[in-house]
C-alpha cells in the first residue's frame, strides 16, 4: 500500500463492455489502481430484428417475462415504443438488472436478495409452482439454458427472446500485451463466459496469459477457466455485479497485505 489507498501501483483490466465499465472503473481507481479498459465484448443488435419485433409485440401473451441482464432491459425497451403491458409480472436475474427496469418506471415483482445469477432466481418463492403459465426470457442470443429448462420442468410454456447478441471488439491482446511487458498486469476481471473464450481465443500462445490473476464473475465461469491453458490464480466473486468484483478485490489485496 502506498500514499494510504489499497491499490496504487496495481494495473487491473476491466473487460466490460464500454457502456458497463465506468462505476467499476471509477470504484479502482478511486483506491490507486491503474484501469485498463479493455473491452472483449460489445452489444449490438440481434440476428433476427424483425422476428424480435414480432415476438415482443405480444407480450401480453405471457404470465411473466425474465429479464437477464441490464442489456436485456435496455435492447428490449427500444424495439417497444408503449413499454410493457400492465397485466404481466416481472423479474430480473439481479439487482442491476432490477434497477434498470425500476429506472424506466417498471415494477419488478421478482429478483433474487442475496446472490444474483439464474440459480438464486430459480429459487424465489414466485417461480416455484409455474404449471401452466406462459414465461418468455429476454436475453442475448447464446444465453444460459438453465432457466429455460427448469422452468420447463416445473411445467411452464417457456419462450426465448434474443434481443441482442455480444460481439467481440478487439482482434487482438497487443495493449495488453505492451502493458505486460512494461509494467505487468495484476489482474484481468472476466464477468461473463463469452469474454473468458474471447480473450484465450485472442491470446493463444502467450504464455504470460497463463500465469495472470484472472477474476471471474461466478463459480460457473471459474470452471471453464479450467478447460482453457491457464494455470494461474483464479479469484471468484459470487456474481458479476460491480460490487461483489470490487468486493473481492479488496479481500485479495488484504490478503497480499497481511
């Protein structure tokens, strides 16, 4: 620690996508860390807009839509020029999500307290006894398949709408790989699984990726690390919200301070 704040002399890569990154960003460099924003996913529009249109124009269909992510709240609300219809209930994957929607004056009727991925909404009491009701998930293309398939199981009609879909930016590492050199890198932050693949897809044969602190956004992005060439440090945060990865940060550097 130098000068009183925990992070100075720490080069930490955040690879949200721009419209994401700013409050974590700020939140390390208000402790001394040097940010490297380093995107490995953008969101742009689906693959199918026109049958994205059509299926969020009959969304008084449904008894609930699931919303997963705060890009989902976003993408879906520009393609509907009279929001939601009043007659369906709501819920979001986490709190972030949650507060988007709260954001365009929409109620949300379910969203998990504690930790926020697929698994804990599963668990609310509103989505136990779903027989019979009709549920569409609005998502990016390629999502995770849990909910739909739990959900189906409990006896739910469960319909998928894809209203955006991640690209990724950048074709190479060579920033990332200056910085290394010159001044080393503590850590990279991944928060989804599609970023993890982007950046070993970029960085296949650089030998230093292996060995860098990776910080990942759940226990299931923690796992594929292991099917890439890393063999590193691997930092888990309970989800990829903003506050539980700088959550874990701090409890890294405690440790390394200890």
């Amino acid at each position: 620690m130098v000068n009183g704040l925990p992070l100075q002399g720490r080069s930490i890569v955040v690879t949200r996508p721009v419209h994401q990154a700013a409050q974590i960003s700020q939140q390390l460099q208000d402790v001394g860390a040097e940010v490297i924003n380093f995107p490995l996913l953008d969101i742009v529009e689906p693959s199918d807009t026109d049958g994205c249109r059509r299926k969020l124009a009959v969304l008084d269909r449904y008894d609930f839509l699931i919303f997963t992510s705060p890009n989902a709240v976003e993408c879906a609300l520009s393609y509907l020029t009279d929001g939601l219809p009043e007659t369906v209930k709501v819920a979001a994957v986490g709190k972030k999500t949650a507060q988007c929607l709260s954001h365009h004056g929409i109620s949300v009727s379910i969203v998990p307290s504690d930790t926020f991925n697929s698994e804990s909404l599963l668990a609310c009491a509103d989505l136990q006894a779903v027989k019979g009701l009709s549920i569409a998930i609005i998502r990016g293309e390629g999502g995770r398949s849990l909910l739909r398939e739990t959900l189906s199981e409990r006896g739910a009609c469960v319909d998928y709408i894809d209203v955006y879909r991640r690209i990724c930016p950048a074709d190479n590492l060579l920033p990332l790989v200056k910085l290394q050199q010159q001044s080393g890198l503590d850590i990279i932050i991944l928060t989804s699984v599609e970023s993890l693949h982007h950046l070993f897809r970029l960085g296949k044969g650089q030998l230093w990726l292996n060995d860098t602190t990776l910080l990942v956004g759940s226990e299931r992005i923690a796992s594929m690390v292991k099917q890439t060439s890393h063999a590193g440090r691997v930092l888990v945060a309970p989800d990829p919200s903003d506050g539980s990865i700088f959550s874990r940060i701090q409890d890294w550097v405690n440790d390394k301070n200890r």
